[in-house]
C-alpha cells in the first residue's frame, strides 16, 4: 500500500476494462486517483466507491477525451480535489475499422480516432506538464499493432498508436530536464468486455501469441504501476510491448 503514498494519478478512460485495472492497482499501490469516462456513470461511480470501501481514494470525472476543454478540465479537477498530479496515465482509446479503400464512409471515425487517440493524449500531457514535478510520471497506453498490424483495415488505428509512442519519445526529452519520465506501453490482445477471448475471431489471435492466450487487464496494469514507481526512475523514452509475444 506504500509504493504510491502521498502521489496523485489521474487515468483516462478509467470506468472499465485496462483502464479499471490500472486505476484499481495505482489505488492498491498507495495513490489517490482520478480517472476520466465518458458515459457510464453508474461504472464510474461504483469504481470509485469500490476503491474508497477499500481505503482508498477515487474521484470520477466525466469527459470526453476527443474534446479538448474536457480533457484540460479533467486535469484541472484532479488538482483541484486531490492537490497535485504526479502520474498521468492516457489510456483512453477507440479502434474503427477504415479501410484505405473506402474513404468517404470512414472520414467522419478516422477524425475521430485522431481527436482521442492522438489528439487527446496530446492535450492531456500538454496541460498535465504545468503540474508534473521531479519524479513525474507519464504513461501511455498504445498498441502493439503501433509495430504490427496483421489484419487488413486497421491502418489508421495503428498509425495513431505508431504516433503516440513516436510523441512519447519526444516528450521524454521535453520533459527530462524536469525530471519526468515518459513511456509508451503497447498492449496486445487483453481481455475486456468489448474485446472477450471466447470469439471465433480470439482463436485467432491466440495462435498468433507465443503464449497462446489473452492477458488479463491485471497484467497491463502491472507494468503501469511498475512504470509509476520509484525502481522505474531511470526509464524514460522507452516503448514496452507487452503482448505475449504476438509480434515476436
């Protein structure tokens, strides 16, 4: 309960899936944390009474992270009720399916996908780096299909995870000299709710693994919250993949 003692985390796209691990772990580990969803309140909220049963403390703020006053407001709020932001945690993501070949239809989620999976990320270390001291954390979640992709259609997808890590690497010098450190952690296929490991479409993508299944939301978590900790000081600019050996 110690690892985190006294820091503030702020996560996107907090109310399910990796992003409720990983806000689950950092609040396990000793941090206060606010993490951001979109629309469902009735998640959030039992989140964050589950963490404060628990001894913690959780506060849940609603935002988009396409929208960029949102975003910026969600780091304001976490300064604000809890104090201080040390660890920023940009998990919040979305996948569409655009085809190259088909372009007029996909328009409208290809700026979509950038405004939350780039843009968003972008917005939220931007307005984060005012607060972030010595020992600040950034983290953010990409993809493993950021080196890979293996199925047809999903080219923007992975070019905007491709630019998270390529922005983590930059900011990892922009923010250096303030002792912040930057990281990308690229998932491979996680078991969630939206993403089961049951589908004819997850037999697949298991054979493709060297470990022959999916991880559990608990084991990306994992490697957040070693990032968010003091034995990760001298790591920065790096890119994990944490797959399962998907892309070995």
């Amino acid at each position: 309960m110690s690892n985190l003692a006294n820091k503030v985390a702020l996560v996107t796209g907090g109310s399910r899936g990796i992003g409720a691990a990983i806000v689950k772990r950092l609040a396990a580990d000793g941090a206060a944390v606010a993490f951001t969803y979109l629309s469902a309140d009735d998640k959030a909220n039992a989140l964050a009474n589950e963490i404060k049963k628990a001894g913690g403390k959780a506060i849940a703020i609603r935002a988009n992270s396409g929208n960029v006053k949102d975003v910026e407001n969600a780091v304001e709020e976490t300064v604000k009720q809890l104090g201080r932001l040390d660890i920023l945690v940009n998990n919040a993501g979305v996948a569409v399916y655009s085809p190259v070949d088909n372009a007029a239809d996909t328009l409208p989620a290809l700026e979509q996908l950038h405004a939350v999976n780039v843009r968003g990320v972008a917005t939220a270390v931007r307005s984060a780096s005012k607060y972030l001291g010595e020992g600040g954390r950034v983290i953010n979640i990409g993809s493993n299909a950021a080196e890979r992709m293996s199925t047809a259609g999903f080219a923007d997808y992975s070019a905007a995870k491709a630019a998270v890590a390529a922005y983590s690497r930059g900011w990892a010098r922009d923010l250096g000299k303030k002792g912040i450190t930057v990281n990308t952690i690229q998932p491979g296929p996680t078991e969630t709710d939206m993403n089961p490991d049951n589908t004819d479409f997850a037999k697949v993508v298991k054979a493709e693994t060297a470990l022959g299944r999916y991880a559990a939301p608990g084991e990306i978590a994992a490697v957040v919250a070693f990032l968010a900790s003091a034995d990760a000081s001298y790591i920065t600019g790096s890119t994990i993949t944490v797959d399962g050996g998907q892309n070995a």
